[in-house]
C-alpha cells in the first residue's frame, strides 16, 4: 500500500511554502485499524484544501469512503473538483505492468497525469497533497517480490520528479512466512523512514516502547533457537534420508545385478516386482501384464500345491521352498528352484513375501544327459559282461572239438 502523506512542510527565507519529498512505510497488523488511520490523513488533506489520490481495490475504496463520511468530508463536491480521486489499483498496475515487471515509461505515462492533476486541484500552492495505493501489496500477494521491489525504486524515481511525500504500507503477514530475509531488508532500505505495528505506536511511553523492544528481542532470541534446532534436525534427517538412500541403491544394484530371479509379492501372493535379471530370464516384455497377478497362476496345475504350501511357509515367518516347471511367456519351459523368506514391519507383523528364483534348466538337463548316458554305460557294461560269459564256455567247446 502506498500513501502520499502530509508531511512536514518547509518555508526558505522569502519563498514560499514547498513540500519536501519524502518516503516512509509502516508495517501494520489490522487493516481496519490502518484504514481509520489513512481516513484520518484523507480528511486533514482534503480540509485544509489540498488533494487526496486513492489507488486500491475496490473494497478499500468503499471502506475509506465510508469512514470519510462519517467524518462529514462532502466527497461529491470532493470528486467533482478532483481533490478525491479514487482509482481502481489492479487497472492502474495493468496498465503498466509487462510479463510480469513495471515498465518505467509506462509506470509514468499511468501515475505522473493523476500527479499533475492532484496538484493542480489543491486549492492552494502549499496544501497538502496525499495517496494511498495498493499496487505494491498487491504485487507481494501475487508472488511478485522482485518487482514490487522494483516498483518501490520507480516510485523513489518519481518523488525526485515531483515534491510529495509517500507512505508505503505492508501487511506484517506477508513477511512472516518469506523465505528470503534479505527481501524485508532491501524494502526498509527503498524508505527514509520505517514504522512499525500499530502494536507498538500505540503504547503511549518510552518505558513501555522499551519494555516491548526487549520482549521482542527475548522473542527472537527464542524463535533464533528454534530455527537453529531446527536446521540442524534437518541436517541430520538428511544425513539419515542421505545414508538410507544409498543404503537402498546399495540393495537395488545388488539386485538388479545378480542372475537369480527376485520377485516381491505382497502376503496374498500377488506380484509386485521382478528384478531386471528376473524379467530377462522369465523373457517378460511388459511388466505391467504380470503386476498384481497372483503368482501361483503361473505355474503348472500339478505344481501348485507346493507353491501354496511354500507361500503359507513363509506367511507364518518361516522359509518356503519347492522346484517346479514354469514355462515364459514366450513358451520356453523352464525349471526352477525357488525359496520364498517374509519381510516383516515395525510390528513384526509380515509385509512381503520375497522369492528368490534360481535357474536350474541347463543343469536339469545336463543331469538328464548324464543320467542317460550312465544308463547307456550301464547297458554297455552289462553286454560285455553278458558276450564274456557266454565266450567262456563256447571257448571250452571250441578247445574240446
């Protein structure tokens, strides 16, 4: 909110009145108590002939207006003189504001004609010439702190075009959760002079004033405390989130980089993830088919009793196993070794049901091999020992003929 005041006004030595310019903000906590306060610069203005410029919203506009009249200030014979002008701020910071920044040649072509008309209203050369604006709030509310940065130097730009003086005001609430402190400074520093709350403009002495600076400082003193604590709890919830992570990476590499095939299933027994290996060796495609199917579908009829009998193993805490068929999506038959363990919660109750598939087909068929073969050996073995008996007595026969 911006605010062209009264002000103290000067007399040189055989000149006439001039008024200096100057620009203040002030802080506040009740808007109803701000905008009584404005009313009561308005009507001072306006009384002692000068000139009031309004730019707000339309809600404030109304509010002033109303507490105007009640301090029976003739705001039709005000605004038909052009010593009240209210503008609507939103239409004013439109007119000037481009992607998001002020435009500093639009800024003057919108404010400096409103300026030139105030001043040529007053009824004389040294009455007062006061505004109030809302362009500036309304910037910080829509997010736009740099620029209302920005629009607080164009306004500095403006005062040193023309003699007023400018009060800004501030919603201490908007301050309160900002994340950059440096913003609050760089505002105060855009002022000649800072006010705080009407908290502490109303205590009516320096006693009091400096018991409310000491409260506050013991309060910041605390609230410094807290923020510290806190940066360090949240440095140590880094450090663990840090250590957990690779501690996870550490397990998934591990995964993904053994052959064995790693299958998580939730207690029911539906599939909730295959390990890349697993995915490779099962010759599995699209993994978004096989999620969330119960995993005992995928196994021969004949083979799936002791499937279940493994899963019921492992959902009361201990270790499933069995050895099975289990053809791929592709056809490819293949057979399997598989151990199934529970993972258990906080509560010790069990979570997941994590089976580990090993490959045994090459191997199963290399024991087919050789057992086929042994059987072939066998049968080698029992020929010649066959022709060997039979060859003993022929060859007796043969020696007694």
């Amino acid at each position: 909110m911006h605010t062209l005041s009264m002000g103290n006004r000067q007399k040189a030595p055989g000149q006439q009145f001039i008024m200096p310019s100057s620009h203040s903000v002030q802080f506040y906590e009740d808007p109803e108590v701000f905008l009584e306060q404005l009313a009561g610069f308005a009507g001072a203005a306006i009384g002692a002939g000068g000139c009031y410029l309004v730019l707000a919203t339309a809600e404030h506009r109304c509010s002033l207006q109303q507490r105007l009249a009640r301090r029976a200030i003739d705001l039709r014979m005000a605004e038909a003189a052009s010593r009240f002008i209210a503008l609507d701020a939103r239409e004013v910071l439109a007119a000037f504001m481009v992607e998001g920044w002020p435009n500093r040649d639009r800024f003057f072509a919108a404010l400096e004609p409103q300026l030139l008309r105030a001043r040529s209203a007053r009824l004389r050369p040294d009455a007062p010439l006061s505004a109030f604006g809302e362009m500036v709030a309304l910037l910080w509310e829509d997010g736009h702190r740099e620029a209302a940065v920005h629009l607080e130097q164009l306004w500095n730009e403006l005062l040193g075009r023309h003699s007023f003086s400018l009060l800004c005001a501030y919603p201490i609430a908007y301050f309160a959760h900002d994340s950059r402190d440096d913003l609050f400074a760089r505002v105060c520093r855009e002022h000649t002079e800072v006010m705080p709350t009407e908290g502490y403009t109303s205590l009516g002495s320096d006693t009091e004033r400096l018991r409310l600076v000491s409260t506050l400082q013991q309060e910041a003193a605390v609230v410094r405390a807290v923020v510290e604590e806190r940066e360090r709890a949240i440095a140590q919830r880094r450090h663990a989130e840090e250590k957990l992570w690779r501690s996870e990476e550490f397990v998934r590499r591990i995964i993904e980089s053994g052959v064995d095939c790693v299958m998580i299933l939730d207690p029911q027994g539906r599939l909730e993830y295959i390990s890349p290996s697993g995915q490779q060796a099962l010759e599995i495609t699209n993994l978004s088919n096989f999620l969330g199917r119960s995993w005992v579908e995928f196994w021969k009829e004949e083979d799936r009793p002791r499937v279940e009998a493994a899963l019921a193993a492992a959902r009361a805490g201990g270790i499933g196993s069995f050895q099975g068929d289990c053809s791929t999506p592709q056809g490819t038959r293949k057979f399997w070794d598989e151990r199934i363990t529970p993972v258990r919660g906080n509560d010790g109750q069990v979570e997941q049901l994590i089976a580990v598939a090993r490959d045994l087909t090459e191997l199963r068929q290399a024991q087919q091999i050789a057992v086929q073969a042994e059987k072939l050996a066998a049968a080698g073995r029992m020929a010649a020992t066959i022709a060997h008996e039979i060859n003993n007595p022929l060859e007796a026969v043969t020696n007694f003929i």
